[in-house]
C-alpha cells in the first residue's frame, strides 16, 4: 500500500510539473506576443478626399439612385519599431448613415505592399458611379442625404476599410485582419455649370482600427 501511495503521489507530482510548465510555456507566448504585436497596431488617416458631380435621383421613389466619384488618399502608418507589416489585400466601401453606397470602383493603388517599421504608405481610394444611375439606393436614404446635399453644408459618409496583413518580426509572423472605420465631413457646393455638387477636405483626421 505504502508503494501504491508513492507511486500514485509522483504520477500526480509529474502531472502537475507538466502542467505548471505548460501554463508557464502558454504564458510566456502570450506575453511575447503582447510585446511584439499588440503595441504595434496600424495607424490610419484619411490625407485628403475630394468629391464630385454628387446627384440624388428619385430621392422620394422606393428605389433611388447616387451618382458620384470620391477619390481618397488613405495614410497607413506602421508605428513599430522591430515589426515589418506585408499587405495582402485592401478593400473598402463607401457608406451613408449605414447604408452602402458602393464598394471601392477600381482597385486600390498600391492594392498589395510591403512596409517597414516606422514608415508610412499612402493608398489611393476611389469610388466612380458617374451618371446615368449611380447606385442603387433605398428612398429614404436618399431623402436623407439629398437633405444634407441641399442644406450646403457638410455631407457626412462613412468609409470602411478591410485588410489582411501579416506582421513579420525575425521568425515570428501573425496574420491578422483589422477593419478601418473613416468619417468625412465634406463641406460642398454646386460645381458651376454641372448638375451636382463638390468639394474637397485635407482633414489629417485619425481613423479608427479595430482588430
């Protein structure tokens, strides 16, 4: 019995040893991931936006339509100091009070890049839905935005921003899938002749990034 007792109290000493040494392997990567990667979350900035020839038609039919083109500078800033970041792939749309107007119309520029630590990258956006039709739109978020196009004030638009990236550090590399959330406040006016109306911001405005 007594050798029984020996034997089952050092199996279950090892078990805990093994244990102890996992949870001690499992922390130790979760504290060295914590120290490469999560500091080093991207930066974004919307540099500049410009829109023109901006239209609502049928704005009170069940089905409207939007015409516009926006172009958007996007600044993404890599903050880290050892951590290098590779872009897979860059996609956005464009929205209004949350409702989609339209997915990015030509690929971004550059749409896939490498970017070193501490260094920033501008990506060209730009949404082309000229006339006729535009986009598609339901009445009411049309009424609502032609409410705003008439006021000649600001017209508010959301851009949403989906990328893939891996982060690279020596042997170390994580993939990850952060979503950037942007908000424009574009000040516009009728743009002479033309039927719609236009303007520009450089705003430098900081974007949110969630991961």
């Amino acid at each position: 019995m007594a050798n029984g007792s020996r034997l089952g109290g050092g199996a279950a000493g090892g078990f805990c040893r093994s244990f102890c040494g996992l949870v001690f392997v499992v922390g130790f990567i979760v504290l060295l991931y914590w120290a490469i990667f999560q500091p080093h979350h991207i930066r974004a900035t919307v540099e500049t936006a410009t829109l023109s020839n901006l239209t609502v038609s049928n704005a009170s039919a069940a089905a409207a339509g939007v015409s516009y083109h926006l172009a958007v500078s996007l600044g993404l800033y890599n903050p880290s100091v050892r951590v290098n970041i590779y872009y897979d792939a860059i996609s956005a749309e464009l929205r209004f009070r949350g409702a989609v107007i339209g997915p990015a119309a030509n690929d971004t520029s550059p749409s896939v890049f490498y970017q070193r630590a501490r260094t920033s990258e501008d990506v060209q956006l730009e949404f082309d839905y000229g006339r006729p039709g535009g986009v598609g739109v339901g009445g009411d978020v049309a009424g609502e935005l032609e409410k705003e196009v008439k006021s000649g004030g600001a017209v508010r638009l959301e851009l949403h921003v989906d990328v893939r990236v891996r982060y690279k550090f020596r042997m170390f590399k994580l993939r990850q899938k952060p979503r950037i959330w942007c908000s424009l406040s574009i000040p516009v006016k009728a743009e002479g002749r033309r039927r719609g109306v236009g303007g520009s911001v450089a705003s430098g405005d900081r974007c949110r990034v969630k991961y």
